[in-house]
C-alpha cells in the first residue's frame, strides 16, 4: 500500500553543532510539510546542512534551556500539530506511515518507543530499554515544561496513545560525546536547582556511586560489555559531578563576594 501523505504537522529540532546526524534526521522527515530547526550557536556545518531542505526553515536563538526552547520552536511551527525530534533521532519510515494515518485528537498526546544505539549496537540495558517519549501533541492543548533539562510534554488532562513504531536515537558517537554532554547538563542541572536544592561532597559520591550500581548491576549494563560499563560509568559520572556542581553553586550564591 502507498504511504498516506502527512497530515498537517510541524516536526521542530533544536540544534547545536548537529552536522553528524542532521542530513539523515532531516531526511526522515522529509515528507512532513513544515520543519521548523532552532540554532543555538551551531559553528559547525549544520546550517549549511539544514538549508539545502524545502521544507525546513531556519531560525537561530540563544540557549535558554531546552524546555523553554522546545516552547520557542513551537511557537515559530506553522501548523497547531507539533512533532519534536532531537537533531540525534531518526524516525522510522514505518512511525512516518503510523502518524500519517492517525486521525489526530486534540485531546490526546501522542508517544512512541525510542530505540538507543550507540557504537552500533542497540543498548537495551543500562535504562536505555524500553524507552517512550510523549513527542506529538497539538500546541493549543499543551506544551513543553519550562525546565532546563529533563523537560518534557504536559500531559495532565490528555490521553496517550501509544504509537508502536519507533525513532531510532543515536545520542553518543564517541568516548568525547559523553564527554561534552556531560559537561552541559551538569552545569545545566547546577543552574536549575541553586539556591532551591541542597548538595554537598558526601552527598555526590553516593549518588554517583548509587548511579553507577543501578546502570551496571541492577539494570543489567554488565551484560552489553565495554558499552555497557561505559554508560554505567557515565551515569555515574554524571550523577558524581551535577551534584558536585550544584555544591559549588550554592556556596557562590551564599558568597558572593568569593571568587
């Protein structure tokens, strides 16, 4: 059977420095009417990436933390249904034909399953698996939540449907990748919770301690060998240095006068 032509959906991306997988993202969702990707300070070739597509219209903004930037995207869309992918995530042909033949509900929020990939192989361990994001929801009912980082749909009120096809999500490429991204959310998650939540040295070795146990041993990461440890020692890495940064942050806010 024919795909059935899209219905009328902006898919909106957030980019920065996104030229690894941005060709193949962009590519996937070739058949939606209106892609709305919002820029914060990209200096590799993702621009250049995002304009040879005709349905794709460029905007560039500063970073003010991903919910209220998923908020932003939306409100440049040009239709009221919204689709948000990250510029890492590929949609499936088979989730393409699933939307397109949905008789869309405004009542309803829409989710699908994420499949996690990193150095090519599926992780279906380490919290990776199963996976499903809300990502489909009309922008007249609801919204992103306004936090920096573990931002999500609004779906209080709305009914899911759960879509059964997936996005295959391809977040790291290299030990550098967890690297970077780490680096990012820490300072975001110390911005976040200064001043309204409290942290201390003994506090971040047990939760990246803890971190490290859940991913390797009680969610299985052990058994996905080198992937697996390196993504249990990332989460516990994480957890060790959001909670240490949150510890410096809140004594600079004590003391401001301390260098």
């Amino acid at each position: 059977m024919p795909t059935p032509p899209a219905p009328p959906i902006s898919v909106t991306i957030l980019t920065k420095d996104a030229q690894r997988l941005l060709v193949e993202c962009l590519r996937a969702v070739s058949g939606f009417p209106d892609v709305v990707v919002l820029d914060n300070g990209s200096t590799d070739t993702s621009l250049d990436i995002a304009a040879t597509f005709a349905n794709v219209r460029v905007f560039q903004e500063p970073f003010t933390g991903f919910g209220p930037l998923h908020n932003r995207a939306s409100e440049l869309a040009a239709h009221d249904w919204i689709l948000s992918i990250d510029s890492d995530e590929i949609v499936t042909p088979e989730l393409f034909a699933e939307i397109a033949s949905q008789e869309l509900d405004p009542d309803c929020v829409y989710s699908f399953p994420m499949e996690n990939y990193f150095n090519g192989k599926r992780i279906t361990t380490c919290g990776w698996h199963p996976d499903r994001h809300v990502r489909l929801y009309h922008r007249g009912r609801t919204r992103f939540t306004d936090a920096a980082v573990h931002e999500g749909v609004i779906t209080a009120g709305l009914r899911e449907i759960r879509l059964n096809h997936p996005v295959r999500h391809y977040s790291y490429a290299c030990v550098a990748d967890f690297l970077t991204k780490m680096q990012r959310y820490t300072d975001q998650f110390a911005a976040q919770h200064v001043g309204k939540k409290s942290s201390g040295p003994l506090k971040a070795v047990l939760h990246g301690g803890f971190a490290f146990i859940k991913s390797y041993l009680l969610q299985r990461g052990f058994l996905q060998g080198y992937e697996g440890l390196l993504i249990s020692a990332y989460n516990g890495h994480t957890a060790f240095y959001k909670y240490l940064k949150l510890y410096e942050a809140n004594q600079r806010a004590r003391r401001p006068d301390v260098p």
